[in-house]
C-alpha cells in the first residue's frame, strides 16, 4: 500500500512540474498585415484565461501559455485569427475584414453602434485627416471631405466665422444649421469652433434627420458628433505630446481695377477726390491728397497691398494622458495667438481640457472639464471698414505714401484715412467658457445597463467698440465734414444646462435575433442676459465710458428664458448579422410654443440589410462587402424665440416720451400668431454601400427628400390689423438631394500607397408655397434695394433686385430718349445655393512621408458683391473705364417701336460716363450679381513620421514636422475679378450669398508643425 501510496505520490508530482513548466513557457511571434507589414499594438490573448499582451512597433510579441492553449490575435480592420500555443515562435498574418474596418461609431446620445446597424447615412472623420493641415478652426478642417457638408467661411480676418450646414435648405426663416454634439451633449457651433483641434479624437457627421429622435428638433438640420480624447486605456506611464504650429497669412488677392483714369471729378484732376472720375493717366507730375504733394500721375499697380501685413498664427498645446484597464486621464492646454494682416489686430485664445474616467466593477465614471478664453482686438467695423476706406484709393496714388493716418494730409477730403482708423476705430471682445460633463454608468448585469449625463456651458462676453470722431479743419467744396465720436458696451451672458437619463438593453433573444433597446428622458434649460449702452460725442476724447457721452444712451436689455424636455425610445432588431430594425420614438416639449401647441410627437423607422453576408455566394474576391439602407423620420421644429407669441412692448418713442422721471410703452407692430405650431418635416433616404478589392475601391451613395410644412414666417398683414408683419405657419418647401463618395486606392505596396476620396452633392429646396396671399416673402436684412426673398415655385435662397428690362429673347432694352438701359424691380437675379459641390482629397504615402490635398469645386450658383458696387461708385472698376467714358452702343439691347414689339438698338447710344455708372449703372443690383461657381485647393500638407526604430534609445516616443498650405489657390469666373470670396457673407444666417466690403479680402496660410511625443 505504501508503495502505491508513493508511486501515486510521484505521479502527482510530474503532473505538477509538468503543468508549471507549461505554464512557465514563453512564446514569440510576429503579427503582420498582408502586404507583410508589422501591425503595432495587435492584441493577442490567451483564449483559456484571459491574459494577453500586445504588439510592439516591429509587430513583435512575446507571451506565457500552455502549448494546449489557444492565442487569439486581433487587430482593427483584420479578421481576428485564433491559432494552436503549441509553438514557440509564430508568424502571424492578419487578413483584412472590410465589414469592421471602421470600427464601432459612436451615434445620437454616445450610442456606440456598428455600421452594419446604422440605417442612415453618416460619415466618420478621424483626428490624422481633420488635422492634417494643421486650421487654427476645427471647422475649417472639415470642409470638403463630407458629401453634404457646406461649410462656408462667411468672413474674414484673425476669428472668421463659419456656417455649417447638411444637406441645404430646410426652413425658411429658422435656423437651417447642423447641430452640434461634443462628448454626448448638445453644444453649440461656437463651442466647436473654440475647441482645440488637437485635443479631437473623431468627428461623426449624420447627415440626415436621424439624430432628431434622440437630441429633438435641433438635430432636424443633421448631427455633427465630436468626440474629444481621452487617456489610452493601454498605457499606464504618463504620455506627453506637445504639438507647436506656426503660421503666415497673406493676402490671396484683391480687386482687379483700371489703370486708365486717376485721381479726380467729372473728368478734371482733384486733389481731395476719393474717385477715380479724373482724367486719363499721362505720368505728369501732379497735386495728390490734402497735402498736394507731387507725384506722377499714374498707375501704380496694386497700391492698396502695401497697407497688409504678413500676418501671422501661433498654435502651441501640450497633452498628458494616462491610463489603464480601469480608468484614464487626460489633461490639455492650448494657446493661440493670431496677428492678422491688418496691422494692429490680434486674437488670443487660451484652452484647458481635463478628461478623466474610472470604472469600479459594475460602476464607471466619467468627467469631461473645459475652460476656453479668448480676446479679440480688430479695427473698424463701428462707423464704417478698414477696407471700405481703403477700396477708396485711386489708382494713382502711393498708398504707404500716407501711413502716418493724418486725416489733414489724407488722400482724400471725403473719406477718412485707413490708418487713422486702425487706432482710432476699434472693437474688443472678451470671451470666457466654462463647460462640464459628468456622466455615471452602471451595469445591472450583461444585458442592461443605465446612464445619466449632466453638462452646463456658461459663457460670458464683454465687448467696447470706439470711434474717435473726426472734424475736417479745412472745408472743401463748401462741405464741412464732422464725424461724432461713438461709444458702445455690452455684456452677454449665457448658462445652458443639459442633461440625459437612459436605460439600455442589449439581448440576444435568439442565436440568430439580437434586441438593443434605449429609453430615456433629457432636459434642456438655457437662460440669456444681455445689456448694452451706446452713445456719441465723447466730453473727454479718449475716455471710453458710458457716463463720458453727450445726451441719453441708448440702451437694450433683454433677458430670455426657455426650457424644453422628452421622453424618447430607440430599438435596434438584428437578424443574423445582416437584417437589422431601427425604430424611435420621441415626445418633446418646449416653453417657446402656448401650451397647447407646446407638445408634439415624432419618430423615425430605418432598416438596413447586408447582401454579402446574407447570401454566402455573393461575396467574392472582387465584391468584399454591400449594405442597402432606407430610412423614414418625422420631426417638429419650433423656430421661434422665447416670448414671440407674447404681447411685447416697447418703449413709446415720439410720443413726447419720456418726460421727466415719466416713460411710457407702446406694443411691439411686430406680431406673432399665438397659436403657433412647430414647423414640420418629414424626411426620407436611402442609401447604399460597396466595398470591392479589398477595400481598395468603395462607393457610397444617398438619397433623400424632404417636405417641410407649417413653416413660420415674417409676412406683411393687411392694413387693417395695425401691425407691420406678422409671423404665422403658411410656407412649405421641399428638400431633395443626391450624394456620391468614391473611394479609390490604386497603388497599395509595402512601402508606397496612392489613395483618392471623390465627393459629389447636389442638394436642392424649392419653396412650394408662400401663403394664401402671397407668393414670396423677404428673409433677413437687405443691402440697400437687393436680398434674398423665398419665392413660390423657385430654390431658397434666392437673390432679389433691380434687374435689366428685357424682352422675350433676354435682350436688354433701351430708352429711347436717354439711350438708358430700363429698369426692372424685384426681379429674381439667381440662387444662392450650388447646383453642386465636388470634393477631392488625395493622400501619396511612402515609408514614413505623406503628402495629401483637399480640393473642392462649387458651382450653378450666385452672390452679390458689395465690393464691386463700391468700386463702381469709386470709378475704379475695369467696366468703367472699358469703352474710354465715351458713349457707346449698349450690347445685345434692343428698342421697344411700338407695344411689345422690339428692334436691335443700332443707333442710340448710352453715355458711359460718370454720372451714367454712379446712377443708372449701381442702380441696377443685376450689375452686381456675379457667377459664384469657385475651384478651390482648400489644403496641402507634407508631414513625415521619424522612424521609432531611429527614436528607440532616446527619451521620446513619437516624432513628426510638416508643413502646410490652406486656401493655396483658386479659380474663379472672369466677371468676378477678385471683387471677394464668394462664400463671404454679411451675415451666418439664412440670406447668405450678400457680401460687402465688411468682410475684407483673402488670405492664403502657409506654415509648419511639430509633434513630439514621450
């Protein structure tokens, strides 16, 4: 028995050693891609228990398991492959797996689904190519790599501002722009446009009205989801990245003008004239600005250049960032400082990014702080523009001639000087952003879990604005000229508080039927304090306060309050992997609509379906993968501000009001129906999705349509009712669109790759009713006689003004007695909006260089230019001085003979003279309405990443330069001779396409990057 006893004894003990020796024993390998490429970071787990580790940067791995175990490899975008333990140096390929190359996208409401289950159309833009180019402006970074995305820079100079907008046109006067998302909560394009682009980690564009289900009306416009970084779960050590930009700006071009005439009136040389009416240039030397000076009188090729800077932007962030399996940290901070190209003016923006997670068992924990402060200094915009002045200039004059801004030795009597203006004309404002997010999960178990999400954003904004004034001390033409000085302060506030409560659910209810469910409630409360105080003629000059003006000021205090919350549901089918459900469901209601409007429901059904992975013989080695989606979404949209529906007052001016201590209040002739309802839109697309090869060529296709009804809009009322407009719901539109993506990698090797992204869209509203009354209706603020009018049965927007009189064959007709062409009011002068927008982005890579480019083209559309009217008025413009002031032969016009019969005009002449283009000719807003069809190269950038190999024995981990070219060139019609970039606007809002000499010109950014990472 003994012996037994020590026999067993001893077998028990070689199992023992035996199970430990295996345990003990390392294995090696190599994980590569097809193209034999080492994958860094590949994962590699023992099935059996759970430990792993993951690749280094040469691909390599080593790990302890059991020669009876199984590893299992994967890695984002590859097949995952699960191979024997038992030897112990492996070489591993990884194939690639076109169905998970994009990973999981984070949808509405943080909701992280796979792309096989999204039924709508979307678009996921990583951190590389947002910021490859290094804008200043996160929005600037996106254009022209979304089919459906517009962005339009509206203006120029150190803060531009920026319209987003997917897929067109919706509402006639609401707002028509994207909503915007940052870390799950809805935020604002302000707060995108703060953001420090290289704190993003990804930004998700849905672009149809599928985010409205779960973020409400606002997410009727598309949804733009931005994620921001957080720490690597992988990397327990702190990293640190510092990333530096830096910059040039300089002027891209200015206004082509004529060289004939100078400095002068009505045909005769005058020294104090802002035109160019004199005679023609002969080189003599003659009397130039208040001073009379003597210079020769000539042209002098692109005078106004000399006034611009090289201007100049200073990007520098550093990153810290930590973590591991059960939490992570990231903290940033970043500075910007922009020096523009008009001397003096400056931005300063000062960013603070604190991320931070932990999970405990069932419970995590995540927090997301944000502090952003800027400061912005620019001259004009108070009295008039820097560049309006500066347009002023005639062509014979030396303009670095008159730098000292006396306004006594100007250039000119009636304008003043562009350099006085840079310090004697002036706006500053002072902005703070103060913005959280805190958000609890908790797993009840495997298949449900429930989250809250709370955000406030506070921001806060002081602004002065000053004009010095200026009185002449010398009258000419006996017209005293007094500027009174101007003074304006504000204060802006704003709190907005935001929050979600959902509950998750996530079953397989089958081995072949998956149920992910979400039902949830949100919050929305946003307050505004705004106050202001103007007034003019300063008592002390210099002295930049409110009690320091001459009279009563002019104030505005206007405080608002709104509120909105919802009940809403998503529920996702799944059906073998290759049919899936969507289904939402919301009732949202809102404090800006009486109560029984308030309330209203909508929802969205979208379903989506896999061809190649329901049909085992349809894939092959040419057709990887295909998705067919379809989608149907019903929303509501109140576009009115808080207290629109309310009676309103206002103060009784010119009533004999105030008197003394007594003031009195008149109600507002600005109406608004107090039974409004939401406006209403009812969208639908579908879309498709190949890949072939491999990837190397995919195509995406959308289309959509969109009824929108009930719209709310400002009409003119009957006289009786004693009101001036009335806002009520009568319009309706209808959306339509196509969108295209090609995706081209015609050369994958090693060591060398060539890809292209095409982008087509061609979206599209037309108004399909105005009212019972009406066929059109005015939209925002016009430019004198010119704007932008929604006409039944045309696209929105649309240009409206005075146009040439034309008979049936477009001919131009003429008056028969003052050879003057006729004049035509609120005729339609084109659209707005392009028939359709190209993209091109190309990315050349070999080894550790990159070379990529963005370029993009837009046409089949119009804009007004403001800077071609001044031009005109100022005698500057090429066409006035093209048939030499001379009368001429009005081309392709025509005579009316008799009641609607015409003859070519062979005869009667028009004058062409000054008093012709400063009357009749700027008259006509058809002059001015210009081809705003624009070829552009929006980027350009060279990067190259050291080889980590080379970075092994020093202290840092990661390290790449480039260089960068934004806005490198563009093409433009002839009639627009650089009169202004046609996405200039006056405005962000819905009567884009009006652009003045407000906006300044282009400019084209050059400059270099470093990036060093330990």
């Amino acid at each position: 028995m003994k012996k037994k006893l020590n026999q067993l004894t001893l077998l028990l003990f070689l199992l023992i050693s035996q199970f430990v020796l295996a345990q003990e024993k390392n294995i090696s390998g190599k994980v590569t891609d097809p193209a034999g490429q080492p994958l860094i970071g590949a994962s590699i787990v023992v099935k059996e228990n759970g430990s792993g580790t993951q690749t280094d940067i040469d691909g390599k791995f080593t790990i302890k398991a059991d020669p009876t175990q199984t590893l299992v490899i994967s890695y984002l975008g590859s097949k995952t492959k699960e191979i024997s333990a038992g030897s112990s140096n492996l070489n591993i390929k990884l194939e690639d797996d076109s169905q998970t190359i994009e990973g999981v996208v984070i949808t509405a409401l943080g909701i992280k689904r796979k792309p096989d289950e999204i039924t709508s159309s979307t678009q996921l833009i990583k951190s590389s190519e947002l910021n490859q180019a290094k804008a200043s402006n996160a929005a600037v970074g996106l254009i022209g790599k979304v089919s459906g995305l517009q962005i339009n820079t509206v203006n120029n100079g150190v803060n531009p501002d920026t319209r987003i907008q997917l897929r067109g046109f919706r509402s006639i006067t609401g707002n028509n722009e994207a909503l915007i998302v940052i870390n799950g909560v809805v935020s604002t394009a302000g707060a995108f446009t703060e953001l420090n682009p290289e704190i993003i980690e990804s930004v998700n564009v849905m672009k149809g009205s599928s985010g409205a289900a779960l973020y409400g009306s606002r997410g009727s416009n598309g949804v733009i989801i931005v994620t921001t970084k957080k720490g690597s779960k992988n990397n327990e050590k702190f990293k640190v990245t510092l990333n530096s930009t830096y910059t040039f700006d300089e002027l891209a071009f200015i206004p082509k003008v004529q060289t004939r005439f100078g400095q002068g009136y009505q045909g005769a040389q005058d020294f104090t004239e802002n035109t160019n009416w004199g005679p023609e240039l002969d080189g003599s030397l003659q009397p130039t600005g208040l001073g009379q000076n003597l210079y020769t009188y000539e042209a002098r090729k692109n005078n106004i250049k000399d006034f611009f800077n090289v201007g100049s932007t200073a990007l520098n962030s550093i990153a810290i960032s930590a973590g591991d399996e059960n939490g992570y940290m990231n903290f940033s901070v970043g500075n910007q400082i922009t020096e523009g190209i008009v001397p003096g003016d400056i931005f300063k923006k000062n960013n603070f990014n604190l991320s931070a997670g932990k999970t405990a068992g069932k419970l995590s924990v995540n927090g997301n702080m944000r502090y952003t402060s800027s400061n912005t200094d620019v001259a004009g915009g108070v009295e008039s523009s820097v560049y309006n002045s500066l347009l002023q200039v005639p062509v014979n004059v030396p303009v670095s001639e008159f730098s000292q801004g006396d306004n006594a030795a100007h250039w000119t009597y009636w304008e003043l000087s562009p350099y006085w203006r840079l310090k004697n004309e002036r706006r500053n404002t002072k902005t703070q952003t103060f913005e959280g997010v805190g958000e609890l999960n908790y797993k009840f178990n495997k298949n449900i879990s429930a989250i809250y999400r709370g955000s406030f954003r506070s921001t806060s904004s002081n602004g002065n604005r000053f004009f010095n004034g200026y009185t002449h001390p010398v009258v000419y033409w006996d017209s005293p000229l007094n500027y009174p000085s101007i003074y304006f302060v504000s204060n802006d506030n704003s709190r907005r508080l935001y929050s979600d409560l959902m509950v998750n659910f996530d079953y397989n209810l089958t081995d072949d039927i998956t149920l992910k469910a979400n039902i949830g409630n949100n919050i929305t409360n946003l307050e505004t304090n705004f106050i202001s105080a103007q007034g003019q003629n300063l008592v002390v000059p210099g002295l930049y306060n409110i009690s320091n003006i001459t009279g009563n000021a002019d104030i505005d205090d206007i405080k608002t309050k709104e509120r909105g919350y919802a009940y809403f549901a998503n529920l996702d089918l799944g059906y073998k992997e290759y049919l899936f459900l969507n289904v939402t469901g919301r009732k949202e209601w809102t404090s800006v609509l009486s109560a029984k409007n308030r309330s209203f429901p909508y929802g969205s059904v979208g379903m989506s379906f896999i061809p190649t992975k329901a049909f085992e013989n349809l894939g092959s080695s040419f057709l990887d993968y295909m998705k067919i989606s379809a989608s149907i979404v019903s929303v509501g949209n109140a576009v009115v501000s808080p207290y629109d529906i309310n009676d309103r007052f206002q103060p009784a001016t010119g009533a004999g009001f105030p008197y003394a201590d007594i003031n009195s209040f008149a109600q507002s002739l600005a109406i608004t129906d107090g039974n409004l309802v939401n406006e209403k839109n009812l969208s639908k697309e579908v879309n498709l999705n190949v890949e072939f090869l491999k990837r190397r060529i995919t195509f995406d296709a959308s289309y959509y349509s969109s009824d929108n009804t009930d719209q709310i809009i400002e009409i003119s009322p009957s006289t009786s009712s004693g009101a001036n407009t009335a806002t009520i719901n009568v319009g309706e539109t209808r959306s339509t669109g196509l969108e295209l993506d090609l995706g081209i990698t015609p050369i994958k090797t090693k060591n060398f790759s060539w890809d292209f992204k095409f982008n087509y869209s061609a979206p599209k509203t037309t108004v399909t009713k105005i009212s019972e009354n009406s066929k059109e209706v005015p939209v925002g603020q016009f430019v004198g006689t010119v704007g932008i009018k929604a006409i039944e049965g045309q696209q929105f927007p649309t240009i409206v003004g005075v146009g040439y009189q034309r008979d049936e064959n477009g001919n131009v007709v003429i008056d028969a007695a003052t050879g003057d062409p006729l004049k035509q009011a609120n005729k339609n002068l084109g659209k707005t909006t392009p028939d359709y927008i190209l993209g091109l982005s190309t990315n050349v890579k070999y080894k550790n260089l990159k070379l990529s480019a963005v370029f993009d083209y837009r046409t089949g559309h119009v804009f007004y230019s403001g800077t071609k009217d001044d031009l005109i008025q100022n005698g500057s413009d090429i066409v006035t001085a093209e048939n030499g002031r001379d009368p001429f032969i009005f081309p392709n016009s025509v005579i009316e003979t008799s009641p609607g019969v015409f003859s070519p005009n062979t005869s009667v002449t028009t004058s062409g003279d000054q008093n012709y283009f400063t009357g009749i000719y700027r008259e006509i807003d058809e002059n001015f309405v210009l081809d705003a069809t624009a070829f552009k190269c929006r980027e350009i950038a060279l990067s190259y990443d050291f080889n980590k190999k080379a970075l092994s024995k020093t202290f840092i981990d990661a390290l790449s330069i480039g260089f960068n070219v934004r806005n490198a060139f563009m093409v433009l019609p002839k009639q627009n001779r650089n009169y202004s970039d046609p996405e200039f606007s006056f405005t962000t809002g819905n009567n884009v396409g009006l652009s003045t000499s407000a906006q300044g010109p282009s400019t084209r950014t050059y400059g270099f990057n470093v990036n060093i990472s330990f």
